[in-house]
C-alpha cells in the first residue's frame, strides 16, 4: 500500500533534530516486514519521535496506517507536535512576528543579540504554550548545527549559529505537517508508556533511542539532562522482548557500538534478533564538507 501523497509541500519534520533519520529513510523501508503493505489497520508507534523523519515518511506513504502513536521525553518538542496538530495557526503568527524581527536586524552582532535574549526568555520566563514552542522552533532554527543540549539543570545552552536568514517560520510545512498529524497520539513521558496504547490489531514499532557511543569507553552525549547509559540500554532489551511477547513488530537503530574487548555490544545484547547493517553519512567536525560513512545497526524482531 507504498504510495506517494500528492502534496504540495511534503511533510517532513518542522525542526532539525540530532540523529535525525530523513537521509537514511530509503534504507531503513528496505527493511520493513515483508508483507507490512498487506497489513490492515495498522498501528504505528514510535517511543523516541525526535524530529519525526520517519513518522512522516511511514504516514504519506502508507494508507494502512490508521492511526499513530508517538512520544518523547522532551515536553518542548512534544508541545510542538501538539500545537501544530490542534492549533497550527497562532504558532505561525508568533512565528513570522520572530522572523521579521530576526531578518529585520542588519548586522549579525544584532542577529546575536536577539538569539540570546530568546534564549533567556526560553530559559527563565513564565511562557504561554504557544510563546514556549515558537521558541523552541526560533532556537532550533538559528543555533549551531540545530542541536538541542542542556546543561545539568536543564537548561537550553547550544549557541548562535550566525545564521543570516534562515527558515524560521515554514507556513506551508507547518500546515502540511497539521494535516498529517490528525491520525497521531501525541504523548510526552517515558518510553514504556505507549505500551497502554497499542491496538489489539498490527502494532509496528520503530524504536530509535540516545545511541550507544561508538566504543565502550567513550563519553556519552547529553542532549537532555537524562542520560541513556549502558543500564538503560538494557533496560530498553526487555522492554523490546515484552513488545515481542505480545506480538508486536520492532525495528529499532542503533549504532554499531564495539566494546573494549572488541566485542559488537548490541550483537551480544540482541543475540535473538535479525540485525543488519545499513550506512549513514556522519558530520565529524563543524565543516558540513567533511563527512565520513559509518555503520549503523538496525535491531529487528522479524
């Protein structure tokens, strides 16, 4: 049931997102359940929906998905999808009101500045929903790199990226997104609570966490205050092996982490599981020229 959905704008995600799967999209439907287009009424889940490369891809390309579940521990990026499902227009006037201010201002001294001072209103004023996500999607615009980070009191530290005129406020995609998003149950909490909502019929999960640093030994990457360690690495297995008992599909990436002894962590972990290898594109440094391949694992129950 692939099919191409006649938009003008496609939906796709309405902010850059670390991890982020838009270019690895076409690899990872190579790896779908054989005979998933001739599910009916399928349930699609995802418990880590980040910026939601994926989401959109599976809802405007699958008309066997009837309905959609997803969820994140970030309660600012939750209240993005929430807004644009139920009241796309007020975030798209506070928005263009941010971008004219924004391109408005003729130096990139200026530009700074303005960054900044959203910052700190994002980070320490009293917000009304719709003030806090045209924020959060300013932030996201005009930082370095789009990165969400923040620093152990959970607040948003990344800086200015000295971006002269980007895409602050994309009307068209927003509302496009809006449309996509009616069929989709949006929650904000931890993973293991979409468990309460998965449908007696076809349940597809596609679980993409806080990746395994590449060696054992490496530091982890804080893009929230919770840290996804080797603890709740394992704790995401048995979450996977109760989703399987109940007879859920599971895709889940994950990087090609080797342990210490040289030992491919998630192959030990997963050792009941197909997994392959699939490559991505890696930025290895702040120069958007200089990138390297790397493996990737896709973790599946099928």
């Amino acid at each position: 049931m692939a099919e191409e959905q006649n938009y003008k704008t496609i939906a796709k995600p309405f902010v850059k997102w670390a991890g982020g799967k838009g270019s690895l999209i076409k690899q990872l439907i190579e790896f779908l359940p054989q005979n998933f287009d001739e599910q009916q009424n399928v349930t699609y889940i995802e418990p880590f929906v980040g910026g939601g490369a994926m989401l959109f891809y599976m809802l405007t390309h699958y008309s066997n998905i009837k309905r959609a579940i997803i969820n994140d521990v970030n309660e600012d990026l939750i209240n993005c999808y929430l807004l644009i499902k139920e009241d796309p227009t007020r975030l798209i006037v506070l928005l263009r009101s941010i971008k004219d201010e924004y391109y408005n201002l003729d130096t990139i001294e200026k530009k700074m500045q303005y960054y900044y001072r959203i910052r700190e209103r994002y980070n320490n004023d009293e917000l009304t929903i719709v003030e806090r996500a045209a924020y959060f999607i300013f932030l996201n615009k005009t930082c370095f790199n789009g990165l969400y980070r923040v620093n152990t009191s959970g607040k948003f530290n990344v800086p200015f990226g000295k971006y002269e005129r980007p895409n602050i406020c994309d009307e068209e995609l927003i509302m496009t997104d809006h449309k996509v998003l009616q069929k989709v149950d949006i929650y904000s909490g931890r993973y293991k609570t979409i468990t309460k909502h998965l449908d007696k019929g076809y349940n597809f999960i596609y679980i993409d966490p806080p990746y395994r640093p590449l060696s054992g030994s490496a530091c982890f990457i804080e893009y929230t205050h919770n840290i996804f360690d080797d603890a709740e690495q394992e704790k995401l297995k048995v979450f996977c092996d109760m989703l399987t008992q109940k007879g859920c599909k599971i895709m889940q990436s994950n990087s090609n982490s080797i342990d210490d002894d040289g030992v491919p962590y998630f192959a030990k972990l997963y050792n009941t599981y197909t997994i392959n290898q699939i490559l991505a594109h890696r930025f290895i440094n702040a120069h958007a020229g200089k990138r390297e391949k790397e493996t990737e694992l896709l973790i599946m129950n099928y």
